[in-house]
C-alpha cells in the first residue's frame, strides 16, 4: 500500500461522530487513494460504520506512505498512550470540523478533534491531543494545556487557564478569569466561578470540591 492511511483510535460513540467529518475532509481534497481504519483492541467488531476495524499491532505493520492518527478517545491518558506508542511512526493530525470559526490571532497544536459549531476568539491557545466536542465556545486569550477534554456545549470565558489532562463535563459554563487545574474533573452542567485546584472533582452551581469516595 503506497497511500496514505488515517487510523481512527476508538471504535465507539466519539469514533463515529469523528468519523463523517474525516470524511467530508477527504470529500474536499479529491484525493481517493487514502483508505480510513478504525483501531481498537477492546471491540469484537469487525466493522463499525462500514469502516474496518483492526487492531493496534495490525496497524503497526500496515504498509503506506504515511500514517496518519485521530484518537477518539476522551479518557486523556489513553490519547497521551497512544501518542508516545505511535511517536516515531505516524502523524498526529488535526481533525477539524468545516464549520470551526477561529480568530486569526488563535493557534491550534496538533493532535487536536474539533467537532461542529465550534468557536474559538482572539488570542486563545490550543495545545496538543485536546478534545472539543460539539458547540464548544472559547473566548479570548484562553490557554489550553495538552490533553484537555472538553465534552459538548462547554462555554469558558476570557482568560482562562486550563492545565494538562483536565477534563470539562457536557454545558459546563466557566468564568472569566478562572484556572482550572491539571487533571481535574468538572462534572456537568457545572458554572465554574472559582480556580479549581489540581486533580480535584468539582461540580455543581456553583461548582465545588467533592469527595465522592
Ligand atoms: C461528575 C461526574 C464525573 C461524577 O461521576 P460519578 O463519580 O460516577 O458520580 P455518580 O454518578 O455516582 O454521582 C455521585 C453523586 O453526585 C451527584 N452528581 C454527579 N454528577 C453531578 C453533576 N454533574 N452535577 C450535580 N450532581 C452530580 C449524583 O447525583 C450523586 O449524588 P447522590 O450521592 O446524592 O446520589 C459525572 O457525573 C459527570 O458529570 N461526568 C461528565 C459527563 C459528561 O459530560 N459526558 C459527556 C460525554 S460526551
């Protein structure tokens, strides 16, 4: 095989969303040699929206041109896994949504997914490997550490810090200003109004520390 190969990792709910906006990616570039996989150790499915499904080391051995990763996954350190297992031999590409509105003054790491009707304003900071799922709102001069998840319908105000491996629940809404620390869980429909320390649970409105061992 001379072409290039995507691999999508995650044959479940994020894998299909991603999937139609690989699709009409290619749609745009003309370009029909490439072939889509979806890789996952952990399904007995063969197939999954008629895309074949393999696994990890069966990827490995594929022979293209370049291979080419989208990770579904929204457990973080799963993303960061598979990105340090697959490092010297494939590209971690930015799978993006046609309909994304991004300031000029913004950048995007790579690694990155950005479902529909995402918005990123001016001055903001994407990392690596982060997950913004549907409706996604960012505003101005946000930083977004690597491996961030951000589940649908999140809206984060202005200057908004956001460290490594934090992780925002469906319709969180957060107030400008606001740190949120790495490796922290915002549960959903949570309204952030206070920094929130590392590796912390918080939710609720507002949200708060919670213990729920
Ligand atoms: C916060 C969260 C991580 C906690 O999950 P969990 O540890 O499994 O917690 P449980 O479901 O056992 O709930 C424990 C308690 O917290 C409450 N609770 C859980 N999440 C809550 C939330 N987001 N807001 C308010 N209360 C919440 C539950 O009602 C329960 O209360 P109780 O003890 O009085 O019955 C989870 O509820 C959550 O919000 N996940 C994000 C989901 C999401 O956004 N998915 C998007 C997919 S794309």
């Amino acid at each position: 095989m001379t072409s290039d190969v995507y691999g999508i990792f995650g044959a479940g709910g994020n894998g299909s969303e991603l999937l139609p906006i690989l699709q009409e990616n290619f749609n745009k570039s003309k370009d029909k040699d490439k072939k889509i996989f979806f890789i996952d150790d952990h399904t007995s499915k063969k197939s999954f929206h008629h895309i074949k499904v393999i696994g990890r080391d069966k990827f490995k051995t594929l022979d293209a041109k370049k291979k080419k990763i989208i990770i579904s996954m929204a457990d973080s350190k799963i993303r960061e896994s598979i990105y340090r297992d697959f490092l010297d031999d494939a590209d971690f590409i930015n799978l993006i949504s046609k309909d994304f509105i991004i300031s000029s003054s913004s950048e995007v790491g790579f690694g990155n997914t950005i479902a529909q009707k995402c918005i990123v304003t001016s001055g903001v900071s994407l990392g690596n490997f982060i997950q913004l799922n549907i409706n996604v709102s960012i505003h101005h001069d946000c930083l977004l550490e690597d491996f961030v998840t951000i589940a649908p319908s999140v809206s984060i105000m202005g200057n908004v810090q956001i460290g490594a491996h934090a992780y925002l629940g469906a319709g969180t809404i957060v107030k400008q200003g606001i740190n949120i620390g790495a490796g922290s869980i915002v549960g959903m429909g949570s309204v952030v109004v206070k920094d929130v320390p590392e590796n912390s649970l918080v939710f609720g409105n507002p949200a708060k520390v919670r213990d729920l061992k």
